[in-house]
C-alpha cells in the first residue's frame, strides 16, 4: 500500500504489473488520460480497479495526491471482487461498478477516518467480509502455472509450462487466458517487465537490469520498454523518479489522535 504520492502537473504512467490494482484516492479523484485499452474512454475516479494490461494506464498528475494502493493476485481476484482477472484484464473500472454498498461508501469513509492505522482497519475490515471462499479462482493447472511464471521472473517458456501441465501448447495457451486474461506468453512478458521496473527502480543500471531479467542485451530491454510503456526506460526514469512513492517523504495530512 501507498500513503502518499507527489505530482508535478504532468503525466505517470501505471505500468503493467503481475497484479490488479486497487486505488483509491482520499483527495482529488485519479483522472485517468489514457486507458490501456483504446476501446475505453478516460475518466476520473474516486476508487478504481485496474485489470492486468500490457500497455501504461496514463494518469494526469495534479498537485500533491494521497490515497491508498493495493496489489491484487489474479488468483484471488474473483474470492475478493467477485469478479475473475480475466473479465478485468485491460480494463480499468470504478470500484463502485463491482456491487456492494461498501464498495460504493469506502473512498468516503477512508477520507473521514482519523488516519492512516483506522484507514488500513477499514480496508481490511471491507476487504476481509468480502472473501467468499466458494468463489472459483483458477483451473489448478492454470494457478500452478502463473505462480512458475512469477517464480521465473517471467524467463520459463511457454513449451515448457505445456509440456509439462500435459496439454498442446495451443490448448494450453487458451485455458491460461480465459482465466487469467493474458496469454502465458502476455503474463511472461509482464512478470519479466515488472521485475525490470523493480531493479530501475532500486538504482540498477541499464544493461545490468537486461543481463539479470533474461534479455538478450539492452536494446532488446529498451525495445520491450517501449513496447509495454509506451516509452524508453531513459525517459521513464526521468519523468517518474521524483514521483517515486516514498513513505519517508510522502505528504501526511493528519495522524492518529
């Protein structure tokens, strides 16, 4: 979770991920710009829930915003939302469209609280009644394969995951997106992209993050860069290090009493 964020008036990008995002704004509402999906038209939002995507989610930077941040597993998306991955995927939605009159109430009722330890008992209060456990997540093949994604990195090949879950690669390949939303080669692409952006983030070097990632060299890194965030990973860093979320830094507009 996220207790705070600096903007500068221009643009973030909200990269892929290996997980849904849950944002929800205790301010202003997250105006987003451009969608990861072009059949989607921007809006703003008090609370959203952003599907996996392989394209950047395009948010308009207004000021100093705070709110809360929450990484969702695919697997557990249907238990939490009601809703599988796979209908969410490349999709960004108002929380409010999910059901429930605690959905629709929560962006208000986490403004209003005293601060941040009441805001997360909130959260986990809303989130924890929520959990059906009779939901269905995942086929078990198809669990068990996303997490050999994640474990890799994102390097495991797709023959691979087929070969030994004992299906064709095509058939494979289809069961894994009609339950998770992306293609196993999709999911691979991102986990792999998503652990680029975790070792830029932490100080890595260019050509150290494509060595240690599995990409063949840095042209390679920077042409998949631009392929899943719409840019050089040169650029991003410049544009986004001074948006970095630090919680040491992070605007707190009050304190528990």
């Amino acid at each position: 979770m996220t207790v705070g964020r600096r903007a500068d008036g221009a643009v973030h990008r909200g990269l892929p991920s290996g997980h849904l995002t849950l944002n929800i704004s205790l301010g202003e509402p997250v105006r987003i710009v451009g969608m990861p999906r072009g059949d989607q038209a921007p809006g703003e939002f008090r609370a959203l829930l952003g599907g996996l995507h392989t394209a950047p989610v395009l948010i308009a930077r207004n000021g100093t915003e705070y709110g809360m941040e929450l990484a969702l597993e695919p697997s557990g998306a249907a238990a939490i939302l009601g809703v599988p991955a796979a209908e969410l995927a490349g999709h960004v939605v108002d929380l409010a469209d999910l059901g429930g009159d605690d959905f629709a109430v929560l962006p208000e009722r986490l403004a209003e609280a005293p601060g941040w330890p009441s805001r997360f008992a909130i959260l986990d209060d809303v989130l924890s009644a929520r959990v059906n456990e009779d939901a269905n997540g995942p086929a078990t093949d198809v669990a068990w394969a996303w997490r050999r994604i994640r474990s890799s990195g994102g390097t495991v090949r797709v023959e691979a995951l087929a070969r030994e879950a004992g299906w064709s690669r095509r058939h494979f390949g289809e069961r894994f997106r009609r339950e998770i939303g992306l293609t196993p080669k999709q999911a691979a692409r991102v986990v792999r992209f998503e652990r680029a952006v975790g070792l830029l983030k932490a100080g890595g070097g260019l050509a150290e993050t494509a060595a240690r990632c599995g990409f063949s060299d840095q042209p390679h890194l920077t042409a998949e860069w631009r392929a899943l965030a719409g840019c050089a990973p040169t650029a991003w860093l410049a544009d986004e290090l001074p948006f970095l979320q630090d919680p040491l830094t992070a605007p707190v507009p009050d304190s528990e009493p």
